[in-house]
C-alpha cells in the first residue's frame, strides 16, 4: 500500500470513527473578507433587513479596531452564534492551548471549550447548551489571529455559523454582557 493510499485510508476511518467532525474547517488562520462577516451575521434576516445589517457590518469592520487594544483583548472578545433565526451573543478567551465561549440569547445559552491538556487533539470544541443539546464547533481565525468565524453543529441536526472578534462585532459582547 502506498503512503498515499495510506494517508487516504487513514483519514477516511479517522472521519468514519467521528474523531474528525464533519465539514471539519481544518485550519488556523485563513483570510477572511469584511462580506464573510456580514454574510454570517445577517443571514437570517429577511431580505428588507438584510442589506441594513450588511452595511451596518460593513461600517464596523471600515472603523477598525482599536490600534493599541486594553489588556487581554488580543486573546479575548466578542462571539456571537448565529442558529435556528436567533443570535446568540457573549464572549471567547484563548490561550495558546485551550480556549472557551459562553453565549446566550437572552432565554437560552451555549458554551463550548477545548483543552490540548486534557486530550483535545485539535481546535474543534465541545458544545454543550442548557437546553440539552451538544455538539462541536469549529473556527477559524482571521490573519490577525483575533476575529474570525466558524461552524457549530448540534445533536439534534441544527447548524449554525460564528463570528467572534472586535473588528467584526465592536463590543456586542460587552453590550450583551451590561444589558443582563
């Protein structure tokens, strides 16, 4: 057998077993565009909506962020997950090893973590939400390594998107987070 067909076999059972999830991102960083943002946020919205809320995206992202952020926002900062028409809003924080979000959309709420300590074999969260359900979910970061977007699949078959980060999302997590 080749290396080749050996590479191929492997990951075929790797993703059979359920060790890779499905539609696995599979990458650390990746570029991503002001309208990759505005397509995650706004989707869910009805058409009248809809280019509001892109235009609305699109002027944050234009005002940037802050040059010299405070203490800790390189490694932390707004997440939001977009499912099931609802928008969930909190926080991530991340270190070189693990990191972790808590989101809620004001009756239900989601939080996922990986830890490369405790056997986590790649970037890919476990999601657990107060209703029940459970899942994973997976991102990927922007060429500045603190915004980017992802993927969350749960148990019951609902998918959604993510987009964390001040550029994309201001301090919607810090909005959130005083509203409650």
């Amino acid at each position: 057998m080749t290396r080749l067909h050996l590479a191929a076999s492997l990951s075929l059972l790797l993703g059979a077993c359920g060790l890779v999830p499905p539609n696995h991102l599979g990458g650390i960083s990746a570029s991503v565009s002001p309208m990759d943002y505005a397509r995650r946020l706004c989707a869910h919205l009805d058409p009248e909506s809809y280019s509001s809320c892109v235009s609305e995206v699109l002027d944050e992202v234009d005002r940037g962020q802050p040059n010299r952020l405070p203490p800790g926002y390189s490694t932390s900062g707004p997440f939001a997950v977009i499912m099931d028409g609802d928008v969930y809003i909190g926080d991530y924080r991340s270190s070189l090893f693990m990191a972790d979000f808590r989101v809620s959309n004001g009756q239900h709420g989601c939080r996922g973590g990986y830890n490369a300590f405790t056997g986590s074999a790649d970037a890919v969260f476990d999601v657990y939400c107060d209703d029940g359900r459970s899942g994973w979910a997976d991102v990927i970061r922007a060429g500045d390594g603190r915004n980017g977007i992802g993927k969350i699949a749960l148990d019951d078959g609902t998918e959604g998107d993510i987009v964390f980060g001040h550029l994309p999302l201001g301090d919607a997590g810090q909005r959130r987070n005083d509203a409650l």
